[in-house]
C-alpha cells in the first residue's frame, strides 16, 4: 500500500515531468541553439572530409547554425570517432564516418575503443560509391576476366597497391583474392595518392581506388579501369562492369560517408538531422557535386543506416578473417 509521504513524492515527481517534458521538446524543437562540430576522422582533403564539409555548409543554411568541422585522424577512424561517442548525446558533436571505421575496423582490431552497433547514434548515411579497380596501361589486360586469368598464369607477380593496412582498398583486394583463388601481392602505401602514381609508373600492377580520384587518371588514359565494386554500375562510367557483373561471385564494396553521434541522443533531435540531411541530398546541386566525384547523395533512416552497417560488418568479418588482413 502507499502511504501519503510516497504518494506525495510521485506527485511531485509528475507535476515536475509534466512542466519539463514541454520545456525539453521546446528545447529540441529550437535545435540547434549553437554551433555543432563534425567530427571527420581522417586528414582534410580526402573523399569523406569533402563530403562532411558539403553537408556541413548545407546544415548550416537550413538550420540556422555554424555546423563546424574538426579532423582528428588516427587508427583508421576510431581516434576521432572514439571522441564523438564519449561526447554529450545533445546533438552538438557528431562524426562523419566512413564504412571502414565502422564495418571494417571491428574485425581488424583485437580491441575497439567502441561498439560501432551499441556505442553511437546511427543518424543517416548521406552518401555512397563505389571503388574502381585500375591497371597500369602496359598490363595486357582489358577485362575482370583477363585480370584473373593472367593472374592464374602469373601466380604472386601481380602487385596490387592500396592506401595502407586496413583500408577499403586493401580490403577490397583480398575480397578479389578470396573469391577468385587468385595468388596477387598486396603493397601498402601511405595514402592512396602514391599508390595510383606507382600504377601508373608501372612499379605496381593494379589499385582499388575511389572512383573521384580515379576519374581524372581513366578520362586522361593514365591507367585503364576493369570494373567498379559496387552492386549497380557507376553513373559516371556506366560502360564499366561491376566486379560481380564480369564473373566474380558475391563481390560488393562501397564507400560510403554516414553522419553518427553519441549513443542516446533525443529522437527529435536525430529526426530533424534526418529530415535536414534529406532535404540536402535531394537538392540537384549536391547531386551533381557528389556525382562529379562518383558518388550518389542518399538519405535513410537510423535503422537502415545500422542494418547497413551490421550486414557489411558480416561481410568484412569473413574476408579479414580468410585473407588474415592485419591493420597498421
């Protein structure tokens, strides 16, 4: 039975839920109030830091705040990501993360400093595209099916470059390796950049390169492309097959580019993000900018957004594990 003095403290307790309740969805309906950091974990310049900073500019204007990005690279992404997940979950520190932190870096690493499923607000992918295997033009191949084959003939004389340990480009080629039988050579570089000068040197054989850095080397003819990885062909280069498409059996990898926060965050505040973010990757301008580089904007919902990430956290699981990949 309850007495007066329980009775009493449940009362009060109400009344006080009942004036705060209006007050926080007041508060969540005004957000954001002030300025909000995005948190890109990886050096200025590259693919996703672009990308951050397009949708930054864009939540900015339909917003009504400053959306500020910060770069703290280190460990393939989980250094600056780590921060965003030990921040307030009030909307005002976010990440722009890439499929490798978050599906890649958990087969890779003995210990995360995070759960990349249990530790983050999912808020919505904004982005996504494919990479695209290049050869040196002296390579006398020009199709998947070549490659392979001349692969086969040539067993450990193929060297395939990649940004470094890890990477979605090193991934991407013990995917090859693994579903192909082949016996190819991984060369780890300091970036992708040195890597796609060597290709087109001839000091190494092949890359996986993003398709915005790869574009300009294809359209030059510095290198010649076979494939994209992706599950549909790329817009930009809808002549070139996809891994899958030229008889390579359940190959997919993408890039993609997902905003995320702290694990916890207010429903309103991730719905008016979503609905923010939306609205940005409808706009043709963002279209077109984000397809001059090879990527499509997209925008989604938490839950796809973590369905996505469990699905492709699967795939890399298998192929870390079968190839033994080890990260820097």
């Amino acid at each position: 039975m309850i007495n007066r003095k329980q009775l009493l403290r449940w009362s009060a307790g109400l009344a006080g839920s009942l004036i705060l309740a209006p007050w926080a969805a007041r508060a969540q309906q005004r957000y954001p109030e002030r300025a909000v950091r995005i948190v890109v974990p990886y050096v200025a310049g590259g693919n996703l830091d672009v990308t951050a900073r397009l949708f930054a500019q864009h939540l900015s204007d339909d917003l009504g705040q400053p959306f500020v990005v910060e770069n703290r690279p280190g460990a393939n992404g989980n250094t600056g990501t780590e921060q965003v997940v030990r921040s307030a979950p009030d909307g005002y520190s976010l990440a722009m993360v890439s499929a490798g932190t978050l599906t890649i870096n958990p087969a890779l690493y003995r210990t995360m400093p995070f759960d990349p499923e249990k530790d983050l607000t999912h808020i919505s992918i904004v982005s996504t595209g494919p990479m695209v295997l290049t050869v040196n033009n002296a390579l006398p191949v020009n199709s998947m099916q070549e490659l392979v084959a001349y692969a086969k003939a040539n067993p450990g004389k193929l060297n395939f470059g990649s940004g470094g340990n890890g990477t979605l480009a090193h991934l991407s080629t013990e995917m090859l390796r693994v579903r192909t039988g082949i016996d190819i050579v991984h060369v780890p570089y300091k970036g992708t950049a040195l890597a796609a000068s060597d290709v087109m040197a001839g000091h190494i054989q092949a890359l996986f390169d993003t398709l915005s850095t790869a574009a300009p080397l294809i359209q030059e003819r510095k290198v010649r492309a076979l494939a994209v990885t992706s599950a549909k062909r790329a817009r930009t280069f809808p002549d070139l097959p996809t891994v899958a498409e030229a008889g390579v059996r359940d190959y997919a990898a993408e890039t993609w580019a997902g905003l995320v926060g702290p694990p916890g965050m207010p429903r309103e505040v991730v719905a008016r993000l979503q609905a923010s973010l939306a609205k940005i990757a409808a706009r043709p301008d963002v279209q077109q900018r984000l397809a001059s580089g090879g990527s499509e904007a997209v925008g989604g919902t938490s839950e796809q957004f973590a369905r996505a990430v469990n699905t492709e956290r699967a795939r890399w699981a298998e192929i870390v594990k079968v190839s033994g990949a080890k990260s820097d």
